[in-house]
C-alpha cells in the first residue's frame, strides 16, 4: 500500500511523489538486514560497505518504487544498519535511527556498485550515479513528474491536517525523503 501527501502552502508535488513511494509503516525499509550481512566497520565511523549490502538496499528500493541513485542507496545501507543495532540492543524498529549509524564512504559505495556484476551503474548529472539490477524491470515514481493521480479530496484533507500542526509536531525534517518518511510513520487517515 502506498502513502500520498498533499502540499500545503509551500511544500510542492515532488513531496507528495516521493511519499507515494514509501509503504505505509516503512515495511520494507524498515526491516533489519539478515543477521548475515553484519556491518562491519573499517573506522570507529565508518562502515565498509559490502555487495550484499548494496544489493540489500537496491532490492528495497525497487520494493519502494524509488530509482537507486547513489545517494539513495547510501542512506538505505545507513537505516539498514540503524535497524540491526536496534535489533541487537532490543530496541523497538521504530527506534532506530539511520543518523547515529556509521558513515558510509561514497566513493566506496560507487566501487562496489560498479565492481557488482548484478548492478549496472549508469551516469548521472554531475558526480550523482543510478544503478539497475541486471535483468530486472525498472519501474519507479517520477517525483518531478506532473502527474497527479490523487483526488482533490486528499489534498484538501492534507492541507488542513498541514495548517491544524502546531508546535513538535509542525516540525519535520528537510529532505523530501526523510520528509516521506516521517509523515508515513503518523499513519495519516487520509493517506490510508
């Protein structure tokens, strides 16, 4: 099942792409990685990223619909791994956070993108890569596209929702993705 939101004053439809995105409850990401694949680090910071790593990430966020940019996989390794020291210290899931896992180093992120002969690694703008799983279809949310395929009633649910926040609970982070994320945890009944 997938999430919407609805843009109130100054949040835009990219946003609402995005959460379209990401499964109610964050299923899929927020599952911990195989007790298998544990995360090693190379420094007291940061963690040496494996190929099973990697494609743990990319295989989730095809599940979420979201294209596997490096910066994207970088973050799911860093949730994958908040999670499995949730799980090792007994701590609800709901608990992890991806900021106080290890580090990631990117240019080793791309060499084992690169290096993985299930991947295919594809330039993108700048220094920014995509990767695809080799024989797997490719279908994923545009989140710059202009399409709107949620009715009118959403959005007007999700604007007064938006305009009723006060304190705390106005307060979610800046990123489109960690945006999603956080407004899919609350659950919204007009989202459902």
């Amino acid at each position: 099942r997938r999430t919407a939101l609805a843009p109130s004053p100054g949040t835009n439809r990219a946003l609402a792409r995005e959460a379209a995105a990401v499964p109610l409850g964050m299923q899929v990401s927020r599952r911990p990685v195989p007790a298998s694949v544990a995360m090693e680090t190379e420094k007291p910071d940061t963690m040496k990223v494996s190929v099973a790593h990697v494609l743990i990430a990319v295989r989730s966020l095809y599940e979420d619909e979201l294209k596997p940019f490096g910066r994207i996989i970088l973050k799911r390794i860093r949730e994958h791994a908040a999670l499995a020291q949730a799980s090792l210290r007994g701590l609800p899931l709901d608990e992890a956070d991806a900021d106080s896992a290890p580090r990631v180093d990117p240019r080793r992120l791309r060499r084992v993108c690169e290096s993985c002969r299930q991947l295919r690694v594809f330039q993108e703008d700048g220094k920014e890569y995509s990767v695809q799983l080799v024989g797997q279809p490719a279908y994923f949310v545009d989140v710059c596209s202009s399409y709107d395929p949620y009715p009118d009633t959403l959005w007007f649910a999700a604007a007064a929702y938006f305009e009723a926040l006060e304190g705390e609970e106005a307060v979610l982070p800046g990123g489109r993705y960690a945006c999603a994320q956080a407004l899919a945890m609350r659950k919204l009944s007009f989202i459902e």
